[in-house]
C-alpha cells in the first residue's frame, strides 16, 4: 500500500523527524521551536526569505544548524546565553 505523502509526513513527525519542502527559512525556524530548548533567531529578511527543503531530526537540531551554514550564504552565530542567530555571512 502507498502512502500519500501527508501520511508520511504524520508517520516522521511521530518518529522526531520533521520534512520541509520549499518552506521559508522563518517558517521552519518557527515550527522548529517547538522542539529546541535554545532560541534560534533570523536575522534579516533576506535569511527569512530563503527557500528550505529537507529533514530535520528533532533530537539533532545542531546538525541541521550545521548544515544550513554550509548549504546556504548564513552564518549560525551561538551566542553566550545558549541561544543561536542565523544571519547573513
């Protein structure tokens, strides 16, 4: 049986896996709160703006922080009180 793709996207979120397809950098940001104890703040609407598809792991919130750094023009700058910045490089 073939799984529609909202069904699987029900199926990940229960499993901590959570997928974006062409969403906003402030859009994932947000629903990613709901899971990380640290802030992540956007700075910039131009980093707001960028187009985000793929998964996150809710248990590895920093890796995918890594990866934003290295797929787009962003810097993820972790500040002294735990929490984190994604601003333009």
């Amino acid at each position: 049986m073939h799984q529609s793709a909202t069904e699987s996207n029900v199926a990940g979120w229960r499993e901590g896996r959570l997928q974006y397809v062409d969403e906003p950098m402030d859009s994932v940001v947000e629903d990613l709160a709901r899971y990380s104890t640290r802030r992540i703040a956007i700075e910039g609407r131009d980093v707001a703006r960028l187009r985000v598809t793929g998964v996150v792991f809710v248990q590895n919130i920093d890796g995918w922080l890594a990866s934003v750094q290295a797929t787009f023009p962003v810097r993820v700058e972790r500040r002294s009180d735990g929490n984190v910045a994604i601003e333009p490089r």
